[in-house]
C-alpha cells in the first residue's frame, strides 16, 4: 500500500445515466466468414513492393493495398493491384505511421475507391513473417478505427516469403493464401515503377536518429533525451524519442508526483511495486 | 431576455437528428445521432476514444467540439508493427 492511497480522498457524486458503448458491429462481425480467403499479388504490386521493402534497406516499411475482383485464370478471385505507402519513421526493427498520415492518405484516395484500399501491409525485413505481439496489438487497434469491419493484413520480407490474413475479429483470424503473379513486366514499366516507389521513400520515409548506450546508475534519475536504449524494465521494449517527464517509462500510464520515489524514476506506483532496478543488468521482475 | 425561449430551441436542437458519415479505411460507414452531441460522447458511443477524428477539411475535432448538422469525419489510430 502507497502512502498516497492512504491520503486519497474520494468523494461520492450524483449518479448519471451510464453511456451504453455501441456493440453492434462487433456483433454483427463476430464469428463472421472471412471475405477473403485467397489474394493474388498483381505483378505491378509485387514489384511495387520488392522496391519499397529493398529501398529502405535493412529497415521495415509499412502501406496499404488496394484489393479488387480479378478474375486469374478463369477463376474469380481478390487481387492486390496497386501498394501504395503512407508517412512513417522507418527502424530495423520496427515502422511506425501517426494517425494523421493514415487519414491523410484515406482523404488522397478518390471517393469511389476508398472501401478498396483495405490490404495493411508491412515488411520484416529479412525477419520471419510470423507477426509479432506488437503487429496483434496493433491490427486490433485498426480493427476498432475500420468500426470492426474486417480487413487483410500481410507481412513480407525480403526473401519474398508472404504471411496474410484476414482479420475477422479480436478472437477470429484466419489464414489468407496468397499466389503471385509471376509476370515480368517490360524495362520501362520497371523503370518508372523503381522511380515512382524511389521518389515516395524518399519524401515519406524518415529514419528515426538513434544512438545507443548502455544505461548506468546515473541515468536512472536522468531522462535520456532524443535516444533509443534498451531499458531495463522489460527484456525486448525499445523506446525512441524525448522522454515524457509525466509518462511511465514502462506501461504509459501517467506519474504521480505524489509517490516520489516512482515519480524520480518515472514509474507510475503500479510498475514500481512490479519491477525494481538492476544496476547496469536485465529486468527483476518483483514477481 | 426570455430563458424559456433560448431553452426550448436548444431542446429542439438536440432532439433532432443528424448523419455522420465516419470514413476510414474501411471505406464509409453512417450513423445517426442527436444534433448537440459533443465529439467526446461520439467517440465514447463507438468505441473511438484512442482514435483521431478531423472533419472533411482536415481540422482536429476536440472533445468538446459539437455535431450540429450532418457531417463527414475521418478517423484513424497510429500504425505500430514490427
């Protein structure tokens, strides 16, 4: 028990009306078909995407896709038939887009094609296509902003191996088989797919300016600015950026300047109790 | 200055109903609510708290901004994979 929460003070107010949160569409969604069980990766958007994910090197890359009817084959199917990328800062390990790059890139799309552009796509550079707990999390937060209409997602790396699937719901996803078009298109179509895709990385992506070293006992009580450092609060997390004086360093959650000794080491009272430092080693979980 | 009048018509206001059309990258999806609704109640209504809403022209709805009449809004939350 925290000294504060003693001296929390709570004071009973008139009961309102409760709020309902509309469920309906994750009703209506739930244990919902896949509408896409097979895509077939057009030539264009297979070599759209061998240039953005080489382009950027050894760092992933992120966009969308747009998904059309094709018939391949005689068979009526879903096709990727153009990639497009979107605002991001690029790591080795991870992309990330804001939100308002996202919406910036719905409002660039013409009316009528909007519901096509739903493909969400990233690289793992030269990583498995297995997606991480970080692209889970991420694909639920999307599922909520798409209001639980269900989407294909992919991951594709440089070896050309391809996972997709379709994300039906938070407890329903199923595996999206996908096929290439294997269809070497002309010089010139290669060409201007290359400059095309150069010109988009070159005014869209942005590399995050790390540097790394290794924290000390001194640092616990000094916040690193404009640095990435493995912390020692949690095996694999990585931060970037200015640290927040006012944020967990851990989960996010808000300081209190009440608890002093969390707050000096910018951990909200919950992840101090959770965790204890290790000078100059891994995590201790208090556990 | 007649309190009952300025009332009343606020009444009125929210008693009736407006569209709004929420784009995302799904495509379009519409809903009806009572005009006089604020955005944080939207948001709160659909689930959309951690999500940011602009309007047709690009500016950041806040929480205390108010749906009067019926309208577009785009809505998006961060991309993070890896």
């Amino acid at each position: 028990m925290h000294w504060y929460k003693d001296k929390t003070i709570t004071e009973a107010s008139k009961p309102q009306p409760f709020k309902v949160t509309e469920c309906l569409s994750v009703l209506k969604a739930m244990w919902d078909k896949p509408k896409i069980t097979e895509l077939v990766i057009s030539s264009t958007a297979w070599y759209k995407l061998t240039a953005y994910i080489n382009l950027v090197g050894d760092y992933e890359i992120t966009g969308f896709g747009k998904i059309e009817e094709a018939t391949v084959d005689g068979k009526k199917t879903m096709a990727v038939t153009d990639i497009d990328i979107i605002d991001q800062e690029v790591k080795s390990a991870f992309v990330e887009a804001e939100d308002d790059a996202i919406i910036k890139f719905i409002q660039s799309l013409p009316e009528d094609q909007r519901d096509k552009w739903t493909l969400d796509w990233h690289s793992h550079v030269s990583m498995s296509t297995s997606p991480s707990g970080t692209d889970w999390d991420n694909w639920s937060d999307m599922l909520k902003a798409r209001m639980n209409k269900q989407f294909p997602a992919m991951i594709i790396n440089k070896q050309g191996e391809v996972t997709a699937y379709q994300i039906i719901s938070d407890l329903d996803q199923t595996k999206i088989k996908v096929l290439i078009e294997k269809n070497k298109l002309d010089e010139d179509t290669i060409i201007n797919i290359y400059n095309e895709c150069k010109t988009k990385v070159e005014k869209m992506c942005k590399k995050a300016d790390v540097s790394y070293r290794k924290l000390t006992e001194d640092d616990i009580y000094k916040p690193l600015e404009n640095t990435v450092s493995n912390t020692w609060f949690s095996n694999d997390s990585m931060r970037t950026g200015v640290y927040d004086d006012d944020v967990c360093s851990v989960c996010g959650a808000a300081l209190d300047k009440r608890d002093s000794r969390a707050y000096e080491q910018e951990l909200c009272p919950e992840c101090y109790d959770r965790y204890f430092l290790g000078i100059g080693g891994d995590a201790v979980d208090a556990d | 200055m007649n309190f009952d009048e300025i009332n009343n018509s606020l009444n009125a206001q929210s008693a009736r109903e407006i569209e709004v059309t929420v784009v995302t990258l799904g495509g379009s999806e519409k809903r009806a609510v009572n005009a006089g609704t604020t955005i944080r109640d939207f948001k709160e209504r659909y689930g959309l708290t951690d999500n940011r809403m602009v309007d047709s022209e690009g500016r950041l709805l806040t929480d205390s901004d108010i749906l009067s009449s019926d309208m577009q809004v785009f809505v998006s939350t961060p991309k993070r994979n890896g």
